[in-house]
C-alpha cells in the first residue's frame, strides 16, 4: 500500500529542569536528531505496522491520538499507519512523544487539516495521560512539537511549563552536547513517575500554592518543614526550577564552566532528593566528570535512560 503522507518528530534531550514540567517550572530541552516517522494511507480500518523494536504497547500511543484527534473534531479517516524510529525506546529521550507528534501530522495530513504546534502539543499530551495512563507533563510533546528544522544541536527552548510561553536560547559553539545511554530501560507506567508527581501536587497543597513551581523565591525555606520525604521532593523542584533559569543565564552569557556546574548539581539533587537515579547514570555521571566533562546529569524521567554530557571545545 502506497503512502498518502508521510510525517516525522524528533526525539529530544532535557539539558537541566527533570521533574518540574508538572509543577509549573520552567525546562530546558533540546531537539536530538533522532527521528521518529510515519507514513499514513486510507484503509478500511485503522492498523499498525512498525520497525519498533521496544514494547508492543507502543500503539496506545498511536491509537491514543487517532482517538484524540476525532474527539476533537477532527475527522480523520480510517487509515493504516507504518512507522520507524531510531528514537531509543525507554532512554529518556521522548521516544512517546516523537512517536505522538509524528501520528498526529500524518492523521491530520490525511485529514487535510492543519493545527498549530502549541495545540498539537496538548493534544498529544491528553493522549498520553488517556490513553497511555502516564501523567506527563508538557515538557516533551512541547519541545518535539516545536523543534524548529535543522535545529538539532544548535538550540534549545526554554519552556514555561505554567504559562505555556517559551523562547528559543542559541548554544554556545564552544559547547558540545554528548548524551551517553546507561543501557537500562525505564517504564514510566511502573509507578515511580506518578508516585513523584503525587508528593509534588502534596508538596504544593500544603503549602498554599497552586503549583510548586510557582513558590516565591522567599519561601523557599518552607520546604524543610514537610514531612520527610515531601520535603525532598520539595526541596528539588524549587532549587531545579532556580537552577534553570541559572542556567540559561549562563549559556547565553557564554559561562560554560556555571552551566556544567548546574547539570552536575542538577544531578546530585535528582539522584539524592528526588530519588530517581540509578548506579549506571551515577557512575557515566562520574565518569564523564573524572575525564574532564563542564558537567553532566541524568536525563529525563529517571529509573534508567541516558546522561548528557556538557564538554568544552575549541
């Protein structure tokens, strides 16, 4: 069966700002050159086909977004999809999300509609929650959806998570973005994703706000009052989103030697507060910086995937 359309999404990596998309941070992801794509034709029936090689459940997502997308009166025909990725499945590199924003342009290619980014990234976020019961927040659907062409490696976007306003920030030349895969594979339906959120949403009901994200600068000191262990949840969101905003300060005043301290904080933080790392990103984490690495932190959700490595070039 020959396509009638053909779509791709590239993956992404998060250079500092895990963990506080859903709590109204801000976050700083990059676009990889990874690609997701789809190719899409007029079928009696919705169907499948794929070079995946990572879950099986991977059509959820798929079927998560046809599903959306006429929910949302877009009327998207029967069709069969075929899709491939060099996206590492489980890596903390928006495998889901590439796979979602790369359906979702090839459905509305055969609808004949067009839906600009910001909606596109909603909608496949909704998908996720629905259809793929994982809590996710923005972070990811929004980057992938915007990611400018040819922007792999040259930029990433600072992304409001609570406004939904975000900027583009150019990376230094002499920086240069290695990201090193630990080998171990994280399924975010597991539990440990939702169950972080969770003491996030209890972090910031107690405290009054509406999102943690959003507690004054001034406040910070009242995490330490939570009971234990939503202290430390706490305790990461607001130094993270502090470390962001720290961050691309850095970056574009060319401080590559501040922002290779902020992953590698960053890192500590997610490792000891948030408790979402594990021995193979700790030891590439010191590994990279016993060989001269700016810095570098684990990337992503956690419970395994990938680091990104912060190096100095000439």
């Amino acid at each position: 069966m020959a396509p009638d359309v053909a779509a791709s999404a590239t993956g992404r990596v998060n250079l500092i700002g895990d963990h506080i998309d859903y709590a109204g941070g801000t976050v700083l992801p990059m676009p990889i050159a990874a690609r997701t794509a789809v190719c899409a034709a007029r079928a009696a029936a919705d169907g499948f086909a794929s070079e995946w090689t990572g879950d099986a459940g991977w059509e959820r997502y798929a079927r998560g977004v046809l599903a959306e997308l006429r929910a949302a009166g877009v009327r998207v025909p029967p069709i069969a999809l075929a899709v491939a990725s060099d996206v590492p499945v489980g890596a903390g590199l928006s495998s889901s999300a590439a796979l979602e924003v790369a359906v979702a342009r090839a459905a509305l290619g055969c609808a004949g509609v067009e839906l600009p980014a910001r909606e596109t990234a909603l909608l496949c976020q909704r998908a996720e929650h629905v259809h793929a019961g994982v809590p996710c927040g923005i972070m990811d659907q929004w980057c992938v959806a915007h990611a400018g062409e040819g922007a792999a490696g040259g930029e990433a976007i600072a992304l409001d998570c609570a406004a939904l306003a975000f900027r583009r920030v150019a990376l230094p030349a002499a920086l240069r973005i290695e990201i090193v895969d630990s080998g171990v594979r994280h399924a975010l339906r597991d539990g440990g994703y939702a169950a972080r959120r969770t003491d996030v949403e209890e972090a910031a009901r107690i405290l009054g706000v509406r999102l943690l994200g959003e507690l004054p600068p001034e406040r910070a000191h009242e995490v330490d009052a939570l009971p234990p262990r939503i202290a430390r949840r706490a305790r990461h969101v607001v130094r993270e989103c502090a470390r962001v905003h720290a961050a691309v300060s850095a970056l574009e005043r060319v401080d590559l030697d501040a922002f290779g301290r902020l992953l590698t904080e960053s890192h500590a933080s997610l490792r000891d507060d948030f408790e979402v790392s594990v021995p193979e990103l700790d030891a590439l984490v010191a590994d990279a910086c016993a060989r001269g690495a700016l810095g570098a932190r684990m990337t992503g959700a956690g419970f395994g995937g990938c680091a990104v490595v912060a190096w100095r070039v000439a």
